[in-house]
C-alpha cells in the first residue's frame, strides 16, 4: 500500500469507533445474509414438497394404477386437467 493510503486508512480506523463498525455495519448485515439464507431454505423446500407431489402422481399414473385417492389427498397435478384449463 502507498504510504497515503496506508496514512489515511490509519486516520479513518482511529476516528471510526469499533462499536458503530460491529453494531452500525457488521451486525445488521451478518442478521441480513443470515434472513435470506433462511427464506431461500423455506422456499426451496416448498419447491420440493411440490415437485414430490407431481413426481409421485406421475408415476402412478404410468403404472396403470389410480391416482384419485392420491390427488385428493395430496392435491397432485393432472395433466389432462391442466391442458384443458
């Protein structure tokens, strides 16, 4: 670092007090990152209930067997209802 930089960089530090750096700047952007982390979690494991759901109603339905008792009880997919719509 150029002797300036490293000057002003040591002004800046000396000045700035270290509870306004962790409580003003580090915290609520730790607290930030740390929701959407959690958001994103939520959201991705609702994305795969649901693809579950289609997944498993999909292969019923090639297996030649009913999906009636499955769709209502975990609201499948159908896809002749779906194209209709």
């Amino acid at each position: 670092m150029p002797p300036a930089m490293s000057s002003a960089l040591s002004e800046f530090l000396r000045e700035l007090p270290g509870t306004f750096l962790f409580l003003g700047i580090f915290l609520p952007v730790a607290l930030l990152l740390f929701l959407l982390i959690a958001y994103f979690r939520i959201k991705l494991i609702e994305v795969n209930k649901e693809l579950w759901q289609i997944a498993d109603c999909q292969y019923k339905l090639k297996d030649g067997s009913s999906c009636t008792r499955e769709r209502n009880k975990h609201k499948c997919w159908d896809p002749s209802k779906a194209k209709a719509q």
